[in-house]
C-alpha cells in the first residue's frame, strides 16, 4: 500500500466514525447524514481500489484523476448551496409567520390587558 492510499483509508475510516458518533449524539439529521455517508463510503472505495479512479477517469474523458474528483467536488458543493438555499428560504418565510403570529398575540394580549404595556 502507497502513503495516499493508507491516507485515503484513514480518512474514509474517520469520516464515517465521524458520521456515527455525530448521529448517535444527533448533532445530524438523517438526510444529511445519508449524503455524507455516500461520500465517505465512495472515498474508501477510491482508497481500497484507486486504479478505479484512473478507469473512470479515463471513461468519461478526462485526463488527469484529480479534474475528475475537482468536478465531483463542484457538483457536490453546488447541490449542498441548494438545498441550503432552500432550507434558508423555507426558514425564513417560518420566521415571518412567527414573527406575525406573536404579533397578534401581543395586540390580543393589550386588548385584553390594557395595563399590560411592555415589550419584549
């Protein structure tokens, strides 16, 4: 086994007792955790098999492996800056509700109790 390949394998090894130690404390949510899950289990298949690489890379066109993780990577990064743009706007249209809700709460609670003034 080449340095890398033993760096590979440590890495994947610790990116998925990461993952385990952070659901078992759920620090993680499950769908995330699934996608995390994949990628480590795809770095320790590279890491196990390299030459795997060096085929797919080959296959789809690519000349060097290292193009071909930096693409993967790209995809990956982008598809994360979606779903958290979704999740932001999902959040934020939560928090105008909320945030209008309390609002009728307080009208309803001064109209209520008119000696009840304060803000908070």
């Amino acid at each position: 086994m080449s340095g890398p390949q033993i760096l590979g394998l440590i890495t994947a090894f610790g990116m998925l007792a990461l993952l385990v130690e952070l659901l078992r404390r759920r620090r993680l949510r499950e769908k995330y955790a699934l996608l995390w899950s994949v990628m480590a289990l795809i770095a320790l298949v590279v890491a196990i098999f390299p030459s795997l690489l060096d085929h797919v890379t080959h296959a789809i066109g690519l000349q060097v492996p290292a193009n071909l993780i930096f693409f993967a990577s790209l995809l990956v990064l982008f598809g994360l800056s979606i779903q958290f743009s979704f999740e932001i706007g999902r959040l934020e249209e939560r928090v105008r509700t909320l945030a209008e809700e309390i609002a009728l709460l307080r009208a309803a609670l001064r109209e209520h109790h008119p000696d009840h003034d304060r803000d908070e």
